[in-house]
C-alpha cells in the first residue's frame, strides 16, 4: 500500500496558515501585556484575544511563557534592527557617544512598545524569558562592538564578551528599577544607567580611540 501524499499546494496552504495563526498569537499576547500583568494571563487569554481556538493555539505553545519567549526574541530582533542603523554626528565622535546614542534608541523602543518593556524589564517575567533575554543581551554587546569598530580603531581585549555583555546588563538593570518604581523609564533613570554602564567600560577601554 502506497503511501498518501499530500499535494504541495496544500502543505504550503497549512504552513501559511500556521504562520499567520503564530503572528497572531504573538500580537495577542503584545496587546494583553499593554493592559495585564505579565503574571496574569494565560494560553487561553492569549487565544481569546487573537480569536483563535485554544486548542489550536495548544498545537503552537505549551502554555504562555512559550509564547513570551519567542515574543522576547521578537524583541531582540528589533532591538538589533535599531541599533544597528547607521550612526551620524556628534555621537559619532567617541565610542562613549556612540554607546549613549545606543541606550537612547533602546530607551526609545521600550517607551514605544510597552509591551517590551512589561515583558522584559518589568520585573515579573519568569526565569524561562529572563534566559532568552539574558541570551539576546550578549548578541547586543556583541553587536555594540561592532558598532564600534566600525567607527574606531578598537582592538578587542581579554574578556571582552563577557564585559560587553555586563555593561548592557547594567543599562537593564536601571531601566528595570525605573519600571518597577515609577512604571515607566525616566530619563534620570536612563542617564544613570548609561553613567554607570560606561564607568564599567572605561576600566577596560581607553578613554579615546583613533577614528577610522
């Protein structure tokens, strides 16, 4: 007995399906963080608000923390977008310019989009959506090196992926102080972070770097 093919159109028609069914999730779960703690909702508050079958959503996620994960990697995909877009003027004369230039456009991006910043620096995020973020930290340090040499002449020192990594921690963990205070991210709370994120590198980088 032959085994039964499914035709090509229709195996693309299902995966578009299930693509679209996941956009939607994810923006469901981005609107209900807008308007509920992160600890409140559930797969099924998700799949309610994205008029989706539960069970259909069970087929895509486990439960909501699987759907906050890859929502935190969306985050993380954006992040690098904005970071990554090119740098002109003043910021442009320093590598510390440039990393001030850099938390402004994060700073931005959460500002924007509460649901980021409820989701990754709001402070009730489970341990599971803390790695993700913690892993998505790393690749922005290594991208803030990069930035950098793009700029400067920069030669990268012993540990350097690991001090990169601490100094975006450090800029988190005021923005994170600042939601959990005042419930929003205050410039004073920002410029702080950014002084002690760039005190931290200065033990490890010269205080200027030749221009490319």
């Amino acid at each position: 007995m032959s085994d039964v093919k499914v035709p090509v159109t229709r195996r693309k028609a299902s995966y578009a399906k299930g693509l679209e069914r996941r956009r939607l999730l994810l923006a469901a779960a981005s609107a209900l963080l807008k308007v509920c703690p992160l600890d409140k909702i559930s797969l099924k508050d998700i799949a309610a608000e994205a008029e989706i079958p539960v069970g259909s959503a069970y087929h895509f996620y486990t439960n909501a923390n699987d759907v906050f994960i890859e929502l935190a990697q969306q985050f993380a995909g954006t992040l690098s977008q904005a970071l990554s877009m090119p740098y002109t003027g003043e910021c442009t004369n320093s590598w510390q310019g440039l990393f001030g230039e850099a938390v402004q456009r994060a700073v931005g991006i959460y500002r924007e989009q509460p649901a980021y910043a409820q989701l990754i620096i709001g402070g009730k995020a489970p341990p599971e959506i803390k790695l993700a973020d913690r892993d998505s930290d790393a690749q922005i340090g290594k991208l803030f090196e990069e930035i950098i040499s793009r700029h400067f002449e920069y030669t990268p020192f012993p540990s350097h992926d690991d001090v990169f990594f601490y100094a975006v921690e450090i800029v988190d963990l005021f923005m994170s102080l600042s939601v959990i205070k005042y419930d929003e991210i205050t410039d004073q709370m920002a410029m702080e972070g950014e002084t002690a994120a760039l005190a931290y590198l200065r033990e490890y980088m010269p205080a200027r770097l030749p221009a490319r």
